[in-house]
C-alpha cells in the first residue's frame, strides 16, 4: 500500500472549512493568554491556534479546518499524523524515552546515522552523522566543524540566506537586517557575496574578484555556506552550473563547501537532497526540519574524513533523542518508497497551475521552484502579506518569504485534488487583494 494510501482519512471532509470568524472564541482566548506570557521574539503571522492535523489539514481549537500549505515552515514531511510515524514514536516511547546519545549507545541512534551517511550524494561518502535538535544547531555544529578541520578562521555566505539566529549562525543569515539589529558583533570573520540573481556578479565570480581580492585571502576561507534552493530568502532556484561554480571554487583553494539542505532536503524537491538536481557533491550537509516529522532532530552528514574531531569536540544532551531517531527512521521510508515522487508531480501540478494563473493575474510574477518549493513574486511585501492574510482568511495556510515573495511548502503527501483547491484559493486570494 501506498504512503498516499495510508494517510490519516481526513480528506474526506470538506477543506477549507470555516465555521467561525477568525480567530474563532476559542482561538481568541488561547491568543490572549499566550500573549501575555509568551516572548514577544516570536513572530507569529496570522491568528491559527492548531487543535489538531490529519494529513494536509489543519484543525483549529473552534473546528475550522484548513489545507495546510506551509506544513510548519517545512516541518511536517510526511503530513499530520501519519499512522506509520505514529507507530514507530509510540513503539520507541514504550521502550526509552530519552538517554543521552552524546555519552552511551542507542540501537535507534546507529541505524538513523547509518541511513543518513548512505543517503548521500554519490561522491561524499564515506560519511559520518552527528545528531542535534535543530537545524540552527546543525548549522552551529558545520560552522565548528569546518573551522576545526581546516584550521581557518572565515566563512562565507550569501546574502538573502537563513541560516538560523543563534550567535555562530546568526553571523551566516542575512534574510533581515531586523535578525542581527541590537546583538552587537556576531562571530568575526563571516563574509557575505550575492545570491544567484542578486546582482550582476554574483556567487564564485563576486568572492573571486571582491571578497578574494579586497576581504580575505581563499586560504584563511574555512568553508562557503549556501543553501541549493534559498529558502526564507524568497525560495530562488539558482542557475545550472552556478552551485557547480561554488564546487570549483572551493576545490581550488581547499574551502569546504557546506549545503544548508535543513529546508530543501528529505525529498522535498523530488530528490533526497536538493543539491543532486546540479549533480554537485558538497562536503557537508545540514538537514533538519522534515526529518522527523515534526519532532525536534537535525544533523550535520559530513565525510568521514572531515568529521575527524575527538570526543567531547561537540555534544549534545537531547541531539539524537531515540524517539526523535524513531521518527525519522519511519520519514525517511515513506520519503523513499512514494513522497519523493509525489512532491516531483504535484510540484509540477502546482508550478504549472501558478504560471498559469500568473498569465492572467498581473499581480503574480516569477512562479518558480523545484518539487514541493514553490515560490513566486508580487509587487512588493505589502502585498505579499496581504496575500498571507487573504489565504488564511480562505483556509489556505501559506507563507511570504524573500522581499515580495509567497511560498508553498505543503506535506509531502499532498493529492492532486489538494493540490488543486490551493491554485483555486490563490487566484481567488488575489482577486480580493487586487481590488
């Protein structure tokens, strides 16, 4: 049976389907108390308070039902509740919930690594996996890792990139200034170069002739950090060969080349790492988010020969959680039997839904993406938002990203009909804005 066959049977109510204003009572008095303790850091974008989720959709605390467009910022591979992952946390809770992986030995813990280590690009293996919580930990733990093996002080990135906001990783993002305003200096020694499109010379060209030639010389460059598709950035597919530019670049100087897959990988763009569409082999991988659907797990796949520090170089008391690992081991069956083929056809079903529509809606420009990273342009971010909102206000939870962009990132397990209602609520979405 199918992983699309197996989904929790949710589908067979009417989605969207709102039966309250929004934000339902219900809805409002959750708002309210979390405001009122919760930290204002958190940016939350339209007033959903999840009851529950069956597949793609979404329940609120007042029974409106939504279709579930951005599953958790990528998070949720393989939908709501997904009998098989249900299976494998329950099996695994019944057993051990947590023992530190830093310090002992858990049966989970070795498959989930050997899984990851041999789901590499051909060309990066042998490799070794570290476990961590999150994809910013993950990126913590290459930025440490590439500085160690090489023994250089700098990095280098892009700008428009989301690398994560703890201090290392922090110094890696540039998606908004707003991230890094008030912290005062982030880890020295990070540079930034145009992402693809960002500019007439962009990635290897502008860190050969300006950061090469007026900011660092290649050998102090521990390591380029770039993510295969951008995501928070505005989702932006790069150019053939321009990821190969980056290979070239690090391999003349002895850089390392780090793809941060924590939003493209676990087969979200119809391959198991975005990075295999240019048929490019980096040195270190970052996952995280889809990896075990919707519990906290990220690693660092690096190879063998790279991943050489001692014990007690890096640890982590929850990295690598059995029930975590458990999870993922069950994601990453169902990514592999059925959803890296679902996210290819209904990526392509939503990329040509969405150039259509933009021939005939002048609000929308610049459909593009791979697998089930959609993203396309409107004028600017204030209408971008008010895309987000008018979505939401018709049961389709979707994102903005970059300076006027809007992304889809739905479960893996999306159907066609799924697929469909969302194009229906856009163009309708972007009638009511237009007006």
């Amino acid at each position: 049976m199918s992983t699309l066959e197996t989904r929790p049977p949710a589908t067979n109510l009417p989605v969207p389907d709102l039966v309250t204003e929004l934000p339902g009572p219900k809805a409002r008095a959750v708002i309210d108390q979390d405001e009122a303790v919760s930290s204002p850091s958190l940016t939350r974008v339209y007033p959903l308070v999840v009851d529950h989720g069956r597949g793609a959709v979404i329940t609120d605390v007042d029974g409106n039902r939504f279709l579930d467009f951005n599953a958790g910022i990528g998070v949720n591979a393989t939908g709501h509740a997904h009998p098989d992952v249900l299976a494998a946390v329950h099996e695994q809770v019944d057993a051990c919930l947590h023992y530190c992986s830093s310090d002992f030995y858990h049966p989970v813990h070795a498959e989930l690594c050997e899984r990851l280590a041999g789901s590499v690009p051909d060309g990066m293996g042998p490799a070794k996996v570290f476990l961590a919580n999150s994809g910013t930990e993950a990126v913590e733990g290459a930025l440490k890792l590439a500085r160690h093996h090489t023994g250089r002080p700098n990095v280098i990135a892009f700008y428009g990139a989301f690398h994560g906001r703890s201090l290392g990783s922090l110094s890696l993002t540039s998606s908004k200034a707003k991230y890094r305003s008030g912290f005062g200096i982030v880890t020295p020694g990070s540079y930034h170069a145009p992402f693809a499109f960002d500019g007439e010379v962009t990635g290897a060209d502008y860190i050969r002739n300006v950061l090469f030639t007026h900011m660092t010389e290649p050998s102090d460059v521990a390591a380029i950090f770039v993510e295969p598709v951008q995501g928070e950035g505005g989702y932006i597919v790069p150019p053939d060969g321009w990821l190969q530019s980056l290979r070239d670049l690090c391999d003349e100087h002895g850089i390392l080349l780090v793809m941060d897959e924590v939003q493209s990988g676990i087969g979200r763009t119809g391959t198991m790492w975005a990075c295999e569409h240019d048929g490019v082999v980096p040195d270190i991988i970052t996952a995280g988010k889809g990896l075990a659907s919707g519990l906290p797990l990220s690693a660092i796949i690096a190879r063998g020969s790279i991943m050489e520090w001692a014990p007690g170089k890096h640890g982590s008391t929850f990295g690598g959680n059995p029930v975590a690992c458990a999870a993922a081991l069950a994601t990453l069956d169902l990514v592999e039997r059925d959803l890296m083929v679902n996210a290819v056809a209904r990526g392509e079903q939503l990329l040509a839904g969405m150039r259509a529509l933009a021939d005939r809606q002048p609000l929308i420009t610049g459909v593009r993406g791979r697998g089930l990273m959609i993203g396309f342009d409107l004028p600017d971010h204030h209408t971008a938002v008010a895309l987000e909102t008018a979505c939401f206000e018709r049961g389709l939870l979707g994102l903005t990203c970059g300076k006027r962009g809007f992304r889809f990132a739905p479960p893996l397990v999306i159907t066609e009909d799924e697929a469909a209602i969302a194009l229906s609520i856009v163009a309708d979405a972007c009638e009511a804005v237009a007006r």
